[in-house]
C-alpha cells in the first residue's frame, strides 16, 4: 500500500490550496495528490492525457486502466484525478454525524484531506454533467473501515447533486484498457519519428492510401503494413503506427475487447467520417 508524505498541517494544506491542488478543468486542473507526494511509488503512473493535454497522475494500475477507457469515451469532455473534498472541516463534520472516525494521519492524528479517485465531467444531451467514481478492488470492500470512508465520500457528493459510486476490476474491461493503452500515445501524428522528415500533405496522401489497404477486410496487419512500407520506401514499423493513429483516432474500428495481435486477422472497419478529418490533418 502507498504511504503518502505529511500533507496534513493545517500550513500544508494552505500552501496546497494556494499552489491550486484540486482547482482548474482541462489543462489547468492540479491533483491534490502527485506521484512525488507519496512515500512508495509502488504501481503509481504519469500519462498525457489526450482530452486534456496535461500530465495525469495514478496511484494503481486499476485507476490508471480506468483512465485508458475514459479517454476513449465520446461523452467524456474532462477527466479530473485525485480530486480533493474540501473544505476539510465538512467532511470531519459528516464523520462526526455518522459516529465514525475520520481519516486521520497515523503519526500526528490530524486529520487529512479525503479525495476521489476521478471527478468526470461528461455531455449528455448537450449538457455537461460531473460525476465522481472511486476506484477499487472487489475485494477491499469487504473491509468495515474502507466502507466507512467511502460512506463519507458518498454523503460529501450527494450534499453537491453529484452523482457518486464505486468502480471494482469486474466493472474495468482490462483487455479495452491494455488495446487503448496500446494505441493511446499515438493520438498525434506528428510524434510519429518515421513521419517527422515528410511533408505534411505527403503525410495526408500516406493515411489514405494505408487506409484503403484496411477498408472492409479481414487482414493480418503486420503483413499489410510490412509492404506498405516497403512499397512505399518507408521506414520498417511506419504502417504499424498509422494503424495505432487510425484506431485511436477512430477513423478505423476493430474488436477491441479481444486483444490486438497485429500478427493475426483482424476484421477492420472504416469510419469514412473521421477518416475524412484526419487526411486533413491539423
């Protein structure tokens, strides 16, 4: 289990709320809690949010697949981790009204600023709407006291309308997570290396052309994309990274709750629409 430093003096967490910990949206929100702030790394890490553009920080690999898959939703606008309930004298006062103990710092027994794992703002129906989701193996909700915490964050939330609940490993698809993850820093083209030498309407005539390679057929990528380059004179491993840039895009679409092995057939579907945005490439 991470240990996280002392961030429970009242000082701290004034300097925390003046440094904007747990303020902004988009690319200016800062987590309360960042990866150097905790004592042991253990499974904690840092990605580039695409939907943001700023630097996600997780303490689990369950919060960070969650990420993957919140990142590829349509109807995710902003994802906000490590989203600290403030003021901290509101939820001491709900722990006092349940009679439960509230969290507390082991060494000095102040008490410390809760937070949730995600507070996400989603559209629906043109309108934004937030909801906060805690992260959490099945198992560690067979615990009395981790219960009690969470009926703390529960009660926080439902005081501000704002729908709040659980999210377990059985509600995380992990095969969508590991195909996002596996796609997810090709999001912008012009991190491809084998690209960065080409012009960028050559770049635009490259996409089409893999693209219909891929359009309506059952293919085994790896050989698709191996003559492509060759036929091409590109850099061995460039059509591999279009076929990243095309999925996480969603200019093609494939099965991506069954594992993606470019070295077998993969049914590939083409998104005329989106591909159309991307050979005008921005």
């Amino acid at each position: 289990m991470t240990k996280r430093k002392r961030l429970t003096t009242k000082k701290t967490i004034e300097n925390l709320i003046k440094e904007g910990r747990g303020e902004g949206i988009g690319e200016d929100y800062k987590p309360w809690i960042l990866i150097q702030d905790v004592a042991s790394l253990g499974r904690a890490t840092r990605l580039k949010g695409i939907k943001t553009n700023r630097q996600h920080e997780f303490l689990s690999d369950l919060e960070r697949n969650y990420f993957y898959i919140l990142e590829y939703s349509d109807t995710v606008i902003d994802i906000r981790e490590q989203f600290p309930l403030l003021p901290l004298e509101e939820t001491v006062l709900i722990a006092k009204e349940l009679g439960i103990e509230h969290p507390t710092d082991p060494k000095t027994n102040e008490p410390i600023v809760m937070t949730t794992d995600f507070l996400i703002t989603t559209s629906k129906n043109e309108k934004l709407i937030d909801v906060a989701r805690t992260i959490k193996y099945k198992d560690d909700l067979m615990n009395k006291r981790i219960l009690e915490k969470f009926e703390i964050e529960r009660i926080y939330w439902e005081r501000r309308e704002i729908n709040w609940g659980i999210v377990t490993e059985e509600e995380i698809n992990k095969n969508l997570a590991q195909n996002i993850s596996y796609i997810h820093s090709y999001y912008n083209i012009e991190d491809i290396d084998s690209l960065k030498n080409i012009e960028k309407y050559d770049i635009e005539d490259l996409v089409m052309e893999y693209a219909r390679r891929l359009i309506d057929e059952t293919v085994i990528i790896r050989e698709i994309s191996n003559k492509f380059d060759d036929d091409l004179l590109l850099q061995r491993g460039t059509g591999i990274s279009l076929f990243k840039y095309l999925l996480i895009r969603k200019a093609i679409q494939i099965d991506l709750y069954t594992p993606i092995d470019v070295n077998e057939k993969i049914k590939v579907n083409l998104v005329t629409e989106e591909l159309d945005k991307e050979c005008k490439i921005s």
